[in-house]
C-alpha cells in the first residue's frame, strides 16, 4: 500500500511538473500552429482571390487583345492596299524615268561613238596623209617644189609691206634716246679710229661694263637722273682718269651725262658700245658679212648643245674659264674678231642665256649694215636660186635688205617657216599637218 502510495505520489508529482511545466509550451506551441495554420489558410484564400481576378483579367486581356489583333489585321489589309497601290504609281514613274534615262544615254553613246569614230578616222586620214606627203618630199625635186610655192605664196604678199626696226630694244624712251646718243657719239669717234683703237674701245669699255655690274651702288650714282652732270663727270674722272684711253673717257662722259630711265639701261649700253667697236673693226677689215655668218653659225651650235649653254652661262664660275672654254669651242674655224666678240660676250653675261646673247649679237652684226635678219627654217638646204629669190621677196616686204639665217630640219618636211622679229610666217607641211590634227572633231 506504501508502494502504491508513493507510486501515486511520485506519479503526481509527475503530472504536476508535466502540467506546470510542459503543457504551457505545448499549449502555446499548438496555439501558435493554430494561428499560423489560420494565416496560411487566410493566405491561401487571398492566393486563390487573386488567382481568380488574374484569371479574370488574363481572360478580359485575351479578349481585348483579340479585339486588337483584329483591329491590326483589318487596318494591315488596309495598309497593304494602299501601300501597293502607291508602288504601283511609283513603279510607274520610275519606270518612266529609267525609260527617258536610257533614251539619253543611249544618245550620248551614240554621239560619242559617232565622236571617237570620226576622231579614229580623222586620225588615220591625217596619218595616211602624212606617209603621202613622206613618200613624195622623199624625192628632193617634190621638196624643192614646196619652198617654190612658199616663196611664191610670199610674193603675193609682197604687196603687204610690213616696218620692222633694224635695232629693236627694250629700253624705253629715256634710256632708248640715251643709247642712240651714245652709239652717234661712238660712230663720230670710230670713222676716224684706227683698227687697234677700235680694239682698245671695246676691251676698255668691257671692263667698264664689268665693274659697273660689279658695284651696282657705282652705277646708279653715275646715272642718277636728279646728279648733277660735272659732279658725275668728276666722279667719273677720279674713278677712270689716266686708265682708259680718251676715246672711251669721251664715250663714258657722253653716258654719265645723259638721263636714263634704270641704272642696269647704262651698264646695258656699255656693253653695247664694246660690242660695237669690235663690229666697226670687222668693217674696216672687210670681214662684217663672214663675222656675221660664223655668229649665226655659233649661235646655231650652241641651240644643239644645251650643256654648253649652261657652262657658258654660269657668271658664278670665272669669266676667264668661260671665255677659254667658248674660244677652244670656237676654234681656230673662225676669225679673231669673231673669237673676239664671242668671248667678250660670254665674259659680259650676268644671268642671261648664252645662245640668246650670241643670237642677238648675230642680229646686231647683220643690223649695223641696215638689213633685216630672217630667220628661216628649212626641211633641206635652199639652192641659191631658191635663196635669192627669198631674200628678194622679203626684202620687198619688210622694205629693208634681209639676211637669211637658215636652218635644215628634216622634220618640217617641206615649205619654209620665216621669222624676223617676232612675226612668224609658217608655210612649212609639218605645221600644216599638225593644224589639220587639231581641227579633228573632238
């Protein structure tokens, strides 16, 4: 019964800790299940409502959106009628512009090919005429022919008289007067010179000439247009007296008294007077015609050899050099006035072209006896009768007598080209080819 008892007890007292002390917990755990199994629940629910009005709303959607798609279906159809019916007018438009399009290039096809055909026949008509006229000039009986009926054409201009000055120059008015009074001065002097004093003029004058080139700031207090005239004089005496003679002392005194237009026209002149006193003594030796023929032969020479005229025209390189090179290229083939007036001529070159300078000192040579140079150009060798005739007819032209440089291009083919001054008559079958080139249709 004790046992029992105490069993009772102890099982008691079990319930009592079980009741005090874990049902609470459990109780409050279950509550708390209950609560967030109601939560779930109440979740659950509101879960399902929005299902529903997502259900309801994705059905109200799919019906509009059928709606829309029928509205874009309807408004496509549309479009599409329109839209092919603005391809079709467009198509046609561009269609008709393509179509005017290749109308206009087919026209300018057919105008170029109608170009590029009469250019190629054109082309191989002025060829085919070239051999024609090669083959007949081939026999020098043709090609004499040509430079006949040149001359003859020359003739019927001769009734034309043309004025040419004999001393053409580039000074102007004040410079020209200068020189002419200068070179009367120098004529004055020469008639009765002898021929060493004519030499002794040129080669004091040359020196003149090559200091006044030499100190620029001397020359233009000689020539100074407002100086007074004795006080250039004097100067002149200070610088020269008793170191050329007087003749050129006179010579000089004549230029430093006269008014010139530039500094450079004096020192110009200068040279002009030297090359003048070698010309007067080729006159008083009889040699003016031979001298004048060997300058134009030079000249010739030297328009075959343009390294020479570079070498000749170099004035940075010692004038002594330039004159011995121009004197051992001239040889002992020419006579010493010649030789002379060429190497005086490269010694007083300052930047001009050598062939130039020896070109005009030709032209000066054959106008100090008053006659005209023509310069000619022939495909052969004119005959003498050929020759005179020519001289005859521009002689009649010009109303001067004429001297003939001529020179032999076999290029030229037949006919002459004539130029005095700077009038060019060109009869010549080359140039008349060639224009008959440039008048083919482009």
């Amino acid at each position: 019964m004790g046992t029992f008892l105490a069993q009772l007890v102890g099982f008691a007292v079990i319930i009592f800790i079980i009741v005090k002390y874990a049902v609470p917990p459990i109780r409050k755990l279950m509550k708390e299940r209950q609560e967030t199994v109601r939560l779930q629940l109440e979740e659950s629910a509101k879960a399902a409502q929005r299902l529903a009005d997502a259900d309801r709303f994705h059905a109200q959607r799919v019906a509009e959106g059928r709606t829309e798609a029928q509205n874009i279906v309807e408004e496509a159809a549309s479009d599409a009628v329109r839209i092919a019916e603005q391809l079709r007018v467009q198509g046609g438009v561009e269609s008709e512009r393509i179509k005017v399009y290749g109308t206009q290039q087919m026209q300018l096809l057919r105008a170029q090919l109608i170009r590029e055909l009469r250019s190629e026949l054109g082309n191989e008509a002025v060829e085919r005429a070239t051999e024609i006229v090669k083959a007949r000039v081939a026999d020098p009986s043709e090609q004499s022919a040509t430079v006949d009926r040149f001359i003859d054409e020359l003739e019927a201009m001769s009734s034309i008289s043309v004025s040419v000055d004999v001393t053409p120059t580039d000074l102007r008015p004040a410079s020209r007067d200068a020189r002419a009074l200068l070179v009367a001065q120098f004529d004055r002097l020469a008639s009765a010179l002898a021929v060493a004093d004519l030499s002794l003029i040129a080669e004091e004058m040359t020196a003149v000439a090559t200091l006044l080139q030499r100190e620029p700031l001397l020359a233009r207090h000689l020539t100074e247009a407002g100086g007074d005239p004795a006080a250039k004089k004097a100067m002149l005496e200070r610088l020269l007296g008793g170191k050329v003679s007087a003749h050129s002392m006179a010579l000089l005194a004549t230029a430093v008294e006269a008014r010139w237009s530039a500094s450079q026209d004096v020192i110009a002149s200068i040279q002009y007077i030297a090359r003048l006193g070698l010309l007067a003594r080729a006159e008083r030796e009889g040699e003016a015609d031979a001298v004048a023929e060997q300058l134009f032969r030079f000249g010739r020479v030297l328009d075959s050899e343009p390294r020479l005229v570079a070498l000749l025209g170099d004035f940075q390189s010692p004038a002594s050099g330039r004159v011995e090179l121009v004197r051992s290229v001239a040889g002992g083939s020419v006579l010493p006035t010649t030789s002379d007036l060429l190497a005086q001529t490269v010694e007083l070159l300052h930047g001009e072209r050598a062939d130039d300078a020896v070109r005009e000192l030709a032209q000066l040579a054959v106008s100090r006896r008053g006659e005209i140079v023509a310069q000619v150009s022939a495909a052969a060798p004119l005959i003498e009768a050929q020759r005179t005739r020519l001289t005859a007819v521009l002689a009649r032209i010009y109303r001067n007598p004429v001297s003939i440089d001529l020179t032999v291009e076999p290029r030229l083919l037949g006919g002459l080209s004539v130029a005095v001054g700077d009038e060019v008559i060109d009869g010549t079958l080359s140039s008349r080819l060639a224009a008959a080139a440039t008048r083919l249709p482009d």
